[in-house]
C-alpha cells in the first residue's frame, strides 16, 4: 500500500460499487474499503494524525475526473 491523498479516497469511499467498514480501537480508527472481497483502501486516524492507504492501481477504481 502506498499513501493518496484524501480527495482520492473519499472518491473511492463514495463510490455506490465499493463497501466500507470502520473500527475503533482507544486512539486508533481505522475506516477499510472493499471493492468485492478485496481491501483497496484504507484510512489510519492515530491521535491527530490521518492518513490515507491504497493498493498499486487503485486509479482503476477512482470515479472523478481523476481517471
């Protein structure tokens, strides 16, 4: 997984194909999106810090005018 910036991923986390679930742990949240059974994505909240995760070739699950 490498990191994307947040527009990117709320792009994929909007999109009506892919499911999302979230979790939370003490300070740790994570929210994961599926595209059928395979994890594409992720978003990491620790404390104050937020970052975004997706596979290699995610660009081929974006929705906007990013494609």
């Amino acid at each position: 997984m490498k990191l994307i910036m947040k527009t990117e991923f709320e792009d994929l986390r909007l999109n009506e194909a892919h499911q999302y679930e979230t979790d939370s742990n003490g300070d740790k949240q994570t929210v994961k999106i599926y595209h059928g059974e395979k994890l594409i994505a992720k978003k990491i909240k620790l404390k104050k810090s937020i970052r975004y995760f997706a596979i290699e070739g995610y660009q081929q699950y974006l929705v906007g005018e990013e494609k």
